[in-house]
C-alpha cells in the first residue's frame, strides 16, 4: 500500500521524503568533508587570493564570464534552425496578428476536413 | 446574520470585492500613499479569505452555484424563463475552485511584493485600481458559468492587462508592448464574440451547461471552436501565437508580470472548460487533442530554445512561461485525446490531465516567483540586462535563494513542484506516445541549462565594482517571494496531498460534462 506522501503515476512512484532524506544525508556528509579541510584558512588572508602563474589579478569584472559568453556553443550549433526561428520574432505587431490569422485557418481546414 | 449573509453571497462578494476596492482606491490615496497601500493591501487579503472560503465551500460541499439577482442563489432555471438559465449564473466547481486559489494566493503575494517595489513610482492610484481590476477579472473569467460573462471579464482582463503592461510610460517600449498586448487581444475578444454569436445564434443560449446539453457539432460549431481554440490559444500565449509574450511579460513591472501568468492561465482554463464542458464528447476530440498538442509542443521547443540565447532577464523568463504553458497543454490534450475512451482515460489520460492541471498551479507559483526575483534584481541593479550583473549572490542572499528554488521547480529537479507535475506528465504521456515525452525531457534539460546561465550570470562571480551599492530587496519584497517559495517546496514534498485534494477533484470537473449539466441545470 503507497504511503500518502508517494506520488503514483500508475506506471511509477515518486516518494519526496525519501528524497529529502537521502539529500540530507548528503548534506551532512559535505558538511564533514568540509570539516576535515585545512583549519588555520584564514578569510581574506593571502591564502584567499588566486594563484595566477605570477601575473597581476584582473579587475573582477573583467574576470566575471557574462551572460553573452555562455552557450555560445549551443546557439552555434543549431544555427540553421536559429536562423530560421529568430527572424519569425519580427515585433511587428501586424506580424502577430498574421500568425493568428494563419492557425485559424489551418485549424479550420483541419477540424472541418478531419 | 451577517456570516450567514456572507456566505451565501460568498461568490459575488469574490468579484465585487477587488472591483469596490479598485475604484475606491483613488479616493483612499488621496489621505495619504499609505493609507492606500494598507487599504489594498486589506482588499487583496479580504478576496483571497474570500477565495479560500469559496474554495472550502466546493471541496466539501460540491459545486457552487450563485444566480446574480434571483431569489434563491441556487434558482438557475426561474419557473418562467421556459427551461432557460437567463441570469447571469457563476458555476464554480473544483476545477474553478483551483483557479480561484491560484488566483488570489499569487494576487495577495504580488501586492504585497508591489507595495515596495513601486513605492518609487507615480500614478500609483492608476496602478492600484487597474492592478485589483485585473484580479477580480481573472476571478470572474474562473468563476463564471456563462459564455458572455466570459467574454465580458476577458476583456476586463486584457485592458486592465494592457494598461498595467505599458504602465512605465517613461520608457517606450513599455507603451509598445502594452499596444501589442492589446491588439492580440482584442483580436482574440473579438474571435470570442463572433463565436459567442454562433452559438447563440444556433441554441439560443449563453449558459456553458445548457449549450453543453444542445450542442451538436454542426459546421457552425465547428467554425466557433476553431475561433475560441485560435483566441484563448493566442491569450495564454502557445506557440506560434506567442509573441506578445516576451514583449509584454519583459516590459511590465515585475509584480504584475507575475499576475499576467496567472491571467494567461485564466485563458488557458477557459480553453479547457470550453473543449471539455462545453462540447464534451460531441467534438471529435481526437483531433482537438492533437491540435491541443501540437500547439503544447511547439510551445515547449520554441519556447525553451528561444529563451537559451535570450539577454534581458525577463525576456528569457518569458521564453520560458511559453515553454511552460506547452506542459500544460501537452498534459491536458492527450486526456481529450482519449475522452471517448474509458480504458485509455484511466489507464494514463486522467493521470496526463491531472500532471498538466498541476503544472498550471506549480507553474503559477515558481514562475510567479522567479518573476519576483527578477524584480527584485532590477529594483536593486536597475538594469535587465544579463550582461551587465554579476556576483550578486554576495549582496543578495535571499533572493538568491528564492531564485534558486524557482529555477529548479521550473526545471522539474526534485523535491520541487515541478518536478512533481512533470512526472505525472512524463510517464502517462510515454504511454501516450512516447516521443512526446522524451521531448518533455529534452525541454526540461534546457531549462536547467537556461537558469544555470541565469544564475551564473546574475549572482555568481566576484562582487562587480559597479554593483558595490547593491543590498538585498525590501522586507515586503521578500515577504512576497516567501510565500510562493514556502509552496513550492510544500506542494514538491506532499504532491500526493495537493493531487488528491485539489487536482484530481479538478480534472474530474473537467472530465464530468454531465455531472456539470447536471449540477447547474437541476435535470431542467
């Protein structure tokens, strides 16, 4: 019999607490890997600041990666179907109007002809 | 005498509530700004008591029905209107009854959050009355049992909408998105109206129960639904009739972009009531199912890939409402995709409906919430653009977290709501067809992909010079996200409770065409 927390989906079962628990667990044993670490860091110490082969630090917002660097990859590999979607995103409000004009049309066609 | 009198008016009062205190709320802010914010702030709380009491009322004593000016509140069908419900009737069962607690939780979080975050801003005696106008329109279009009404509150909805979407008139592009905003809808009112006159025209009624009894799948009635499906599509914003949505979502202040989910969800519940309700079984609902579902599924891919490459925060988290909104379509189409079969439907079709009718009151509330975080970032930074934050998490802890929360409930991670909702949706769709819900996956891995983006770009990294001023948003601010934050979790670690107590009465409702007839029109 499932317990009133678990979840059925009448092909699987999800139980939360148990998942709550076993991240917990976890949480306690990161908290003990971080409790045997080095004990004499001192915060804002020499021991804190980066290790850059001898060079100067950057100026931290030059060391930040901005939004505009990440996924650059992902975009960059699907740039066919990018190019095709992008551009559809015209911000013309007549263009919207278009596009609600055209699924009616073709769910017209669809529901009249299925 | 006066409980009493309450309770049997208990849903007029739902609606007549925020509109008093609308167009009171002008005349309150003349004594002081304060005095106005303590009277919203008492209007917001007294509806949602009131939405809660409506939606105890339904949960334990069935159907809600209140007749606007008869006798008896009950007295749908008056002896000598000739079997015609003529008055203006709200019908609310458990699938209203969930909108309704949607709509008043996340309204009385957004005015509370509001209450700082546009403490800076003039016309805020405009604000207030369009803000409470578009609540208690959105409580309307959920409660109503009849299609003009529907009507009538969906235009209250889009203008009130409209008006708050172009509310920063400082910057032009707000007043832009807010005319786009329009324009969509008053093209969809205006498809609403032209298929409210088809049917009447056909049947002689307005009342959803009595056209569900008489409706017969004409060509005409074909032609209305094709018009309701494109109008209330377009109004929750499904791909491709989703373009107002970044512009909109992105350029109205945050605490209204979180009310704008839940008004787009108003339509989405319209949609479903119209298809399930009101046509029933007399639709070929394996076609409508699929057009349902074609329109979910393009909505979670276009949704989610335009939100990947997205800059402005918010226009992201919009990309991300539409991709959302194709879970929810997803989960409900194939429940009509099997109605006419009992064995399908309760094999996994009910169990798709229930996951799809969940993700509409999770999605309100991460979404609602991660709104509320953007805000409270751009009230702090007072820029959306990405590229220009950086290591706030050192300055803004709790909304750090309240981030953090709404990021992985909208990327389906355990213990979180969405997780919860996708996981009904992911198993009874892979029965379904399988390749729908391997999508659903995909969709859900790009979305923690696009808040992980998010979250490196706006609170991890060094503590940015520019950004040295920067401290953690206002109490109210985060009294706001806690509520939404503290359901979340709640409905991610007891989903089994939220499911046998709100949703699944909910998408029984929908299921129970003739229970609904029933109910409303007493066997007239």
């Amino acid at each position: 019999m499932a317990l009133p927390t678990v979840l059925s989906s009448g092909y699987g079962l999800w139980d939360p607490i148990l998942w709550v628990i076993a991240f917990i667990i976890g949480i306690v044993i990161a908290w003990m890997l971080w409790k045997s670490g080095v004990s004499s860091y001192k915060k804002g110490s020499e021991q804190g600041r980066p290790y850059l082969s001898g060079n100067a630090e950057p100026a931290k917002g030059e060391v930040h990666i901005r939004a505009s660097n990440l996924y650059w990859g992902f975009t960059e590999g699907i740039k066919g179907y990018y190019q095709r979607v992008v551009p559809l995103h015209t911000g013309i409000a007549t263009d919207y109007l278009l596009w609600i004009f055209w699924v009616t049309g073709i769910l017209l066609i669809i529901v009249m002809v299925v | 005498m006066i409980p009493g009198f309450i309770a049997t008016n208990a849903p007029a009062l739902l609606i007549a509530v925020p509109l008093l205190g609308a167009f009171l709320s002008p005349v309150i802010g003349i004594i002081s700004r304060d005095a106005r914010a303590l009277w919203v702030l008492a209007i917001i709380t007294l509806t949602a008591i009131i939405g809660y009491f409506v939606a105890f009322l339904v949960y334990t004593e069935g159907t809600v029905l209140y007749v606007f000016g008869a006798a008896e509140t009950a007295l749908t069908v008056p002896p000598d209107s000739g079997g015609i419900p003529i008055r203006i009737i709200f019908a609310i069962d458990a699938m209203s009854a969930l909108m309704v607690i949607i709509a008043v939780t996340v309204g009385f979080a957004v005015i509370l959050y509001s209450l700082s975050s546009d403490s800076r801003r003039s016309g805020l005696e405009a604000y207030y009355t369009i803000f409470l106008l578009m609540i208690g329109a959105v409580l309307g279009m959920v409660s109503t049992g009849d299609l003009f009404n529907f009507f009538v509150f969906l235009e209250i909805s889009s203008l009130a909408s409209a008006g708050l979407v172009a509310y920063k008139v400082e910057r032009g592009l707000a007043v832009e998105a807010g005319l786009k905003y329009l324009l969509v809808s008053t093209i969809g009112g205006i498809f609403f109206l032209f298929a409210i006159g088809i049917l009447y025209g056909q049947y002689n009624a307005l009342n959803i129960a009595m056209l569900a009894e008489v409706i017969q799948w004409t060509p005409l009635d074909k032609l209305a639904l094709v018009l309701i499906i494109a109008a209330l599509a377009a109004k929750c914003g499904a791909v491709p009739m989703h373009f107002w949505t970044p512009d909109a979502y992105s350029m109205a202040p945050s605490a209204v972009t979180a009310m704008l989910v839940v008004a787009s969800q108003a339509s989405l519940y319209g949609l479903f009531r119209i298809c399930f309700t009101l046509y029933g079984m007399t639709l070929s609902y394996v076609t409508i199912g699929w057009v349902i579902i074609i329109l979910g599924l393009l909505s979670m891919i276009v949704g989610v890939t335009m939100a990947i490459p997205q800059k402005d925060i918010k226009r992201l988290m919009a990309y991300h409402a539409v991709s959302q909104t194709g879970y929810m379509l997803l989960g409900v189409g194939v429940g009509l995709a099997v109605l006419g079969d009992q064995a399908l439907l309760s094999s996994y079709g009910t169990t798709a409906m229930e996951g799809g009718i969940f993700h509409i009151f999770n999605h309100a509330m991460y979404k609602g919430l991660l709104f509320l975080t953007a805000g409270a970032i751009i009230y702090q930074v007072g820029t959306s653009d990405l590229n220009r934050m950086g290591g706030l998490g050192h300055k803004m802890k709790w909304t750090m977290i309240f981030f953090i929360i709404g990021a992985l409930a909208i990327a389906g991670i355990p213990p979180f709501n969405g997780f919860a909702s996708k996981f009904l949706i992911y198993e009874s769709v892979f029965a379904f067809s399988p390749i729908l819900s391997i999508i659903a996956m995909v969709v859900s891995i790009l979305t923690l992909a696009s808040f992980v983006k998010v979250f490196h770009s706006v609170f991890m990294g060094p503590p940015l010079p520019e950004h040295e001023n920067v401290k953690e948003a206002p109490h109210t601010m985060l009294i706001g996200m806690t509520i939404l934050a503290a359901l979340v979790i709640i409905s991610g670690i007891f989903p089994e409770f939220f499911i046998q107590n709100l949703i699944a009465p909910a998408a029984n409702a929908l299921i129970d065409q003739a229970g609904y007839i029933a109910t409303v029109l007493g066997g007239a």
